[in-house]
C-alpha cells in the first residue's frame, strides 16, 4: 500500500465520511420533511457507501488482508465473519430491492456517487489512517 494520499483524496474521504454519518443520523428527518427526491438521493448515497464497503472488505480478505476484519481468536472470529455477512446482506438487498421497485434517477445517480466517493476518498484515507498507526 501506498504510504502517501493526495490532497483531494483527504478531503474526499473526510467529508465524504461525515455526510455519510450526517445522512444517517438525520435520515429520519429528511424522510418527514415529504420531499421523495431528498429522501432517494439520501437514501442512495447511505446504501451506496454501504456496498462500497462491502465490496472493499470482500475484496480485501481475497486480496489476503483478511487480518484486518477477522478476529484471530475462535469465538471472534465467527462474530465478525456474521457481522461481516449482515454488511455485504445488507447492502445487496438493499441495492436490488431499491433498483427492482423504484428506478428513481435520484436513487441510482446518488448510489453511484457513495460508491464513487467511498472508493476514491474515503478507503484510501482509512488505509492511510490506519498505515500512520503502525
């Protein structure tokens, strides 16, 4: 892995990250305030950095960095390899479930973006993150 980040990549992932979190704190408000094209441009984007990231953590543990999600001890083990199940469920279902019952452009254009940005910015600057702790 790289030891360095480009500037924008900082700054993607930082902010990225933070509207990820924002969008799922305040998901609820914004289904309430009635306005469907926030609600599926939210909505796409959540689910959208949420099947980057099952798809970064499937690839990761083929690529032999499998150490980074799995727990060594037995009884730990079993918890993450479930916990990493329920990500990559999640975010399979909900991609089909969304794409099968509503082709909202608003949807897919966002949900695109979370998987743009997650990729680009926010698991390189993780990666980084975590190469300065060691």
């Amino acid at each position: 892995m790289n030891k360095t980040i480009e500037w924008w990549q900082v700054q993607l992932g930082f902010w990225g990250g933070m509207a990820w979190v924002v969008l799922i704190i305040l998901l609820n408000s914004i289904n309430m305030i009635g306005i469907p094209i926030i609600s599926l441009a939210s909505a796409g984007y959540i689910l959208g950095v949420l099947a980057s990231a099952a798809g970064y953590i499937f690839f990761e543990i083929f690529a032999g960095r499998s150490f980074k999600f799995i727990a060594k001890e037995p009884k730990l083990r079993i918890v993450s390899l479930i916990c990493l199940a329920i990500i990559a469920l999640f975010a399979f279902i909900g991609f089909i479930a969304r794409i099968s019952h509503d082709s909202s452009y608003f949807y897919i254009v966002f949900f695109i973006v979370g998987c743009v940005i997650a990729n680009r910015g926010i698991w390189p600057f993780l990666n980084y993150m975590d190469e300065m702790q060691h």
